[in-house]
C-alpha cells in the first residue's frame, strides 16, 4: 500500500522546483554525459562491482530520434569496449522505435548489436510497461540472431511473467528478473507487496531450472534471503546467477553482504539529458521511491539500489 507521504509527493511532484529533483537525481543519475556514466563505472569496479550503462530515453517521437539514439549507443559501445569497464550495457527497446514500427525497431537494434557483436559488449533489452511486453518478446529471438549475448528482462508482478520465464528458460536465454517498477492495473498484475516477492520467486524458479544465465534484481531484503534459499536448492552458483541493483537506492550493506558470500554483483548506471522527465516518471511509476528518496537526500554514498 502506498504511504500518504508517498501519495503526497506524487500529487506535489508537477510543482516541486527542478534544482530539487536534480538534487535527488544526483544519487540516481551518473551524469547527464557519456563520460560521467565510464568515470563512474570505473570507480565502482575499483570497488568490486559490475556495472550496466544505459543511455536515459525511450518513447521516441520520430525515427530521426531512432537515428540519433542509435548513433549514441554505438559510440557508447564503442568508448565501453575501449574502456576497462565492465561490457556491459541495457536500452530499451522503445528508444529504438518499437511503438513506431516493430519490424524496422528488430532490423536497427540488428545493425546495433553486430557493433556490440564486434567489440564483445554483453547488451540487455529492458523491459518498459505492460502495452510493450508482447511485442519486446517477439523482438528478442530476432535480434539475438544477430548477437547470442543478449539478454531480456522480466516483471515478476505480471500475472504473465511465471509462464514467459519458463519459455525464455527452456531457450536457455540470459534473463534479468525485477519486480518492475510500472504501476499496472490489478487485472494484469499483483499489487500487494507479499504478493509480488512469491510471484518472483516462482519466476525465479522457473528460470533457474532452464540452463540461461540469472540475473535477480531487487533490494528486498527479505526477497533475498528466500533467493538465496532458492538457489542454493538449485544449486546454481556466481558463475550462472548474479544480483543486481540500482545505481542510488540505500542498500550498500545488502550489497556488500551478497559480494561477501561471492555473488557478482551489477548496478544499473543510467546518463543523459534526460535526466529529468526520467526522474518524474519514476517517482510517478511508483511513489513509493519516495520514502527511499527522503533517506538518500540524508546519505553520502550513491551505491545501492533495486527494481
């Protein structure tokens, strides 16, 4: 159940001053420039982490955007495989047009993955709201003819999500499993919080009894610890199962509790101009970063984080 304060600042959130949300951005957001999101990689593996980079942007308004994202990505590909950060990066798949033209979105992620193909750079397809989910999983095998390495992410809060992980398992696909973030209606997903952590368990399950890799990312604590259980069950290790985080929210003990037992662990890096209308929309999607929000704006470190 949402908190009132997190209700409130959801109402609020149209007239709260944008030197506030930068300020709230700035645990969140590596920068508005390529070159901020690699500096801040770099650090973080000098601290034993993994990291992702996404470039902020999605829901295009026209292919010339498509064009200019593509060409940004490439060059982020590029300066990623020029870098000693880890290869490693997430898009999302409306930044390429998907809404616009799924056929012509499948053919330029193509042309973008054969760049990631040539410089070894692991790429993993987001997954956005529940209006793109069905054609996001048609997207993928398509696009990973062109480079195996390829990942996909799924939403344990969609009544779906149990039934597509068993496919995406049996395929042996790469997967990355977040509660997610976007406030769907009750006929399509699980709303309760209980509810939610056992829909991603039974994900969870299903994954780990296909052959891909894991990637389970969340900063439940409680979550954790039932996962934790689950894999040992498995008996799935570090080298198939990884926990992953956002860049921002305050869990750097969980973090660090989870790198001492030898799990990898990966941060969502994102950057860019778009700083701000993601900043809103995240807060909107779910008003109950809020509580999280409050207690950053109080903290010193950025690591931390979840889905």
């Amino acid at each position: 159940m949402t908190s009132p304060f997190a209700a409130l600042v959801q109402i609020l959130l149209p007239v709260v001053p944008r030197p506030v949300v930068a300020r709230v951005a700035r645990r969140y957001i590596a920068g508005e420039t390529r070159d901020d999101a690699l500096s801040l990689a770099a650090r973080l593996r000098a601290e034993g982490y993994l990291t992702t980079l996404d470039m902020l942007g999605e829901d295009v308004s026209g292919w010339d955007d498509v064009l200019e994202a593509t060409r940004a990505y490439a060059g982020l590909i590029e300066a990623v495989a020029a870098s000693d950060v880890p290869r490693h990066v997430s898009l999302k798949p409306t930044h390429f047009g998907l809404k616009l033209d799924p056929d012509r979105a499948a053919g330029t992620l193509a042309d973008l993955l054969a760049v990631a193909r040539r410089r070894d750079v692991e790429i993993t397809i987001d997954m956005e709201d529940a209006s793109t989910t069905d054609a996001t999983l048609a997207l993928w095998p398509r696009v990973r003819l062109t480079w195996p390495r390829v990942g996909l992410v799924l939403q344990a809060r969609l009544h779906r999500t149990e039934a597509d992980a068993g496919v995406l398992a049996a395929e042996g696909a790469t997967v990355r499993l977040c509660k997610g973030i976007y406030k769907e209606p009750a006929s399509i997903a699980w709303t309760g919080r209980q509810a939610i952590r056992d829909a991603f368990v039974r994900a969870a399950r299903a994954l780990l009894a296909g052959s891909g890799s894991v990637q389970f990312a969340t900063h439940d604590a409680v979550l954790v610890d039932r996962l934790r259980s689950l894999v040992a069950e498995a008996g799935a290790g570090p080298g198939r199962v990884e926990f992953q985080a956002l860049l921002g929210v305050p869990v750097r003990s969980l973090l660090e509790d989870l790198r001492a037992e030898g799990w990898p662990v990966r941060l969502y890096v994102p950057y860019g101009r778009d700083w701000y209308a993601y900043s809103l929309r995240r807060l909107r999607e779910n008003p109950d970063m809020a509580s999280a929000i409050t207690l950053s704006l109080l903290r010193r470190d950025r690591i931390g984080t979840g889905t």
